[in-house]
C-alpha cells in the first residue's frame, strides 16, 4: 500500500531544525532565502513567518500583513525548520512554525491552536484529547493529537507532552549558544519515524530481515515505552531473503510501469508531467455484468480504489486529472464520486475530490510533501 523509500547517499533533513541565517530577501516574490549549512538554502515564504516574529518587529500578526523585507534583513538569525525536501532543482522549504512530532501528540511551540487527527472519527474522544490539551498546553502553544491518542492513557499523553516540551526548551537554550549556520535539532531515522507514527494497534507484525535492525527496533520500543509491541517484531528466518520471499521488488517495479491492470480486465494509464498527473481509464473483458452501464460502473469503481492506491504507492501529489469511462447514468456518477472519497479518506497524506469538471474529467488534488518514488529511485541510481 506505501513504499518509504531511504537511500544512503540521500540523509534525510526535512523536519531538522537549524539556526539559519538570512542569506537574500526578495521582497518581489514575498520570500527569502535561509542559509542552514547544507548544500542548498531553504526557501521561505512570508506566509511561513511565526506570529511571535511579526508581533517582535512591530506588526499586527494578521495574514498579509507586512512585508517579507520589513520582517527579515540580511544576515539576521532565526530559528527554522525543513516543512518538505527539494523537488528536482528547487530549493527545500523551511518554516518558522515549528512542529514537533512525538508519538500522541504534535507540539506547536510558537502558535496557539488545538487539533485532532482526521483518523480520529469518535466524537467523545475528540473531545477528551482537546479537554486533555487545554489542561496541559500553555498560552502561546500549539498541540494536535495524533492517530496514537485514542488508544493511549491520561498518564501517557502527559508524558508525550513533558518530553516533547522539554525537547524544544532544549533546542531554544542551543539556539541561544550556537552560531548560524549550525544543526539545532535532527529528526529520527526512516525506521524510528515508521514505527513511532505508524505502529498502531490495527499492525499485526512487523517483518524485519537485519538481525541489527531488530535489535535496535527492540531498543527503540524501550525507549518509547512501547513494550506492547515488541511480540508483534519478528526477524525473518526463512531463507529466501525479505524482498524476495514476498516479491517486493517486483511490486516495486510495477509502481513505476506506465500501465496499471484492474482485476475486472480494464486498466489505468498514468502520465506524471511536471503540471499535473494525468490518468486514464481503460475498460476491458467484463463479463460479470449483464449490460455496458453496469460493465462500466465496475470498472470505475475498481478504478477508484486502485487510483487511490497507486497515489500513495508512487507518492504522487499535486493535481491529478482522472478521465473515467463515460456513464450514462447521473445517479452512477454520484455513486462513483463518493467512492473516490471515501478512497482518499484512508489516505495519510491530505486528498481531496474536488469534482467533475463539464467534460466530465475527475479533479483530485493531494498534497505535495516530497518528491514521487519515480524521482527518488531515479536519482538513487544516479548517485549510485
């Protein structure tokens, strides 16, 4: 369903916090650029300015409000944030709204606001973790309950907070000794990231082939005091290795095959440009369907789970275009519209369905956080 791609040349820097300094203010453009010691500077835009940094020079904190140079001069420091990597030749983007991610909640520490996690549908438990956050946040601070809350104690979401609050008291009294350019704060590995947000009570097992990596994953669940999942990570011992024994590689190359095939018999054919990623859809051999409306119904809401899927498979993001088989019945359209919500729904990333335009194309926007895995595994085989 996902691939998490890391490569050995390619170290991970989104969600790293620095204090940077104020390499070119464009004031045109309403950004500027941040160097942080990397090989590229980061890109920031006006709208990525903390209140706490308006409010300090003098200006009301309302979106719009003053301008990027009136903000930022040359050469100052600040404390920012890698919000999403480098896409092609572009800069990565940085934030002064910094986030802070632990296992229940996500710490805000310079903007003022509550949030629960979209996967958290129970209306009861929204309200417990937003009571929870008012009685241990402090004025000034942010928290967004992650998927993990739900399941977790009072005691365990307070000591979520005191953990993550203590990491960014830590990371202030850095940035108050270091001199710009200069790491303050480096997120966690792939494996570490994974398993801290994505071992969940609905995962079963986790398969791991490295004798080295399940001993440091053991460790790791010590140090989260996730000890309830260390039964559920098993070190495979079959002799055929990981990749192999379930047939990954292969599933892998086929996310990069142009051509996508439906287990009714029709197919997909996507199209990634830098503009959007166009997709069709195909109709095959359907005999399971007494007539063509029915045939074609099928085809497209098999279309619609399997676009759903290959988004997050291949990473995809940004607007896609979906020209479905035509149908001549409305109510067939409707149906097949909420189908592709309740698609993207599952999606960790944000998606939505916007609509179908008066040429009866799909519109889907996703939002962009990285490069696609075409990209990564391409330019890993460059480096390589």
């Amino acid at each position: 369903m996902e691939i998490f791609y890391g490569h050995p040349t390619q170290e991970k820097i989104v969600g790293n916090i620095y204090k940077g300094r104020v390499e070119d203010v464009l004031p045109g453009l309403g950004s500027a650029f941040i160097d942080v010691g990397e090989k590229k500077s980061l890109f920031l835009a006006r709208g990525e300015i903390n209140d706490a940094i308006v409010i300090a020079k003098g200006f009301k904190p309302w979106s719009g409000g003053a301008p990027i140079n009136k903000l930022l001069r040359s050469k100052e420091t600040l404390t920012i944030q890698v919000r999403r990597g480098g896409i092609g030749s572009k800069n990565p983007q940085g934030t002064t709204k910094i986030s802070l991610p632990g296992r229940f909640w996500i710490f805000l520490p310079t903007e003022d606001r509550l949030g629960v996690s979209r996967r958290i549908e129970g209306v009861r438990i929204q309200r417990r973790l937003r009571r929870t956050a008012r009685e241990m946040k402090k004025n000034g601070e942010g928290l967004i309950a992650r998927t993990a809350a739900q399941w977790a104690s009072e005691e365990e979401l307070k000591r979520d907070y005191q953990f993550l609050m203590e990491t960014w008291e830590a990371i202030e009294a850095a940035a108050q000794r270091a001199t710009a350019p200069q790491l303050l704060y480096k997120t966690m590995g792939l494996v570490q990231t994974i398993l801290r947000d994505r071992l969940l009570p609905d995962i079963d097992e986790v398969i791991v082939d490295s004798e080295f990596f399940h001993e440091k994953i053991l460790y790791f669940l010590d140090y989260m005091r996730m000890d309830e999942y260390k039964d559920r990570v098993r070190l495979n011992r079959e002799k055929a290795p990981l990749f192999q024994h379930y047939q990954l590689e292969e599933q892998i190359q086929e996310t990069l095959s142009r051509r996508v095939s439906l287990s009714g018999g029709g197919s997909l054919v996507i199209d990634e440009t830098e503009a959007l990623i166009a997709i069709d859809v195909n109709t095959g051999g359907d005999t399971k369907h007494r007539n063509q409306e029915d045939a074609i119904l099928n085809t497209n809401l098999e279309a619609a789970a399997e676009i759903a899927r290959q988004l997050r498979l291949r990473q995809m993001s940004g607007i896609i275009v979906v020209d479905f088989v035509d149908m001549a019945d409305r109510k067939n359209e409707e149906r097949l519209g909420s189908k592709i919500r309740d698609e993207l729904r599952k999606d960790r990333v944000s998606a939505d369905f916007v609509d179908f335009t008066a040429l009866g194309l799909a519109e889907i926007t996703r939002k962009r956080a990285g490069e696609s895995l075409a990209d990564m595994l391409e330019n890993a085989q460059f480096d390589a």
